[in-house]
C-alpha cells in the first residue's frame, strides 16, 4: 500500500498520478488533500510519515509546489528516508542508494509525464546494499542520537 498526499499546489499532479496508480492496479490510500483550497502541508505529510512507520503503509509519495516543504517534515520522522526528485535520475539513486520510502515531488517544476515517469523509476528500483547499507547505519546511528 502507497499513502499519497498533498497541499493545494500538489492536488491536480496528485490526482494525476492516482490515474497511474489506477491503471497499474497499485493500491494506495490517500491522505489529502482533496481539493485546491488552502491546506497546510506538515499535517499531510505528518500523516503519512506516521502511516509508514505504523506499517499501515509501505511508502508514499509527497506533492506540493516545490516538494521541499514535505520532504523536510516527512524527515523529521525516525526511520522515514524522504527524498525529492526531479528527475528519473535522482528517483533511481534516492532508492537504489539511499533506500527512500518516500518520494517527493514539486508540481510547480515537473510535468504529469515527468511525474509518472519518476515514478515508475521510483517503484522499479531496489536497494542496492552493499557500501550503501553501512552509510544508512551510519545516518541511523545520527538519527538516534538527535532523535531523542
């Protein structure tokens, strides 16, 4: 299960890609928002940092204009690894090296076929391990620490 969600500057590229979730029969639960008027974006993506760390949810996926807002409160959540791309690019390496469970995205910068597309990268890709694995330990070691 994906949790999906955005703000009012993200709601038409969410809706975009719940088309594509369709068609690809993935199934996903969406937090919000459900129409343009004004949200404030924190409580979303609060809401589906805690949906993945409860295992309600196995990832999700962020929208707002920029994609910076939710990303930086989607990572103030321990274990949540919330990377924003803007290409196929950095969708492949934010999972394949950082094992990203949450994808975030700024409407404001992409197309829908860019969105889907980075997307699709972005459920493709594995993590690769290895190196990699050790630099996550790493970055959990500091999340323990300061997460107190």
């Amino acid at each position: 299960m994906i949790a999906i969600g955005c703000d009012n500057g993200g709601y038409k590229l969410k809706e975009e890609i719940k088309k594509y979730l369709d068609e690809k029969d993935i199934k996903y639960k969406d937090f919000g928002c459900m129409n343009e008027e004004k949200v404030d974006y924190p409580d979303i993506a609060k809401d589906i940092a805690i949906s993945i760390q409860k295992k309600e949810c196995k990832s999700g996926i962020l929208i707002c204009r920029s994609g910076i807002g939710m990303s930086v409160v989607a990572n103030k959540f321990r274990g949540i690894v919330c990377t924003l791309c803007h290409n196929e690019d950095t969708a492949k390496y934010s999972k394949l090296h950082n094992n990203s469970n949450i994808l975030s995205l700024g409407a404001d910068y992409i197309t829908v076929n860019e969105a889907v597309c980075i997307l699709r990268m972005w459920l493709a890709t594995s993590f690769e391990g290895g190196r990699h694995e050790d630099r996550l330990k790493i970055i959990e070691k500091i999340e323990n620490e300061n997460m107190k």
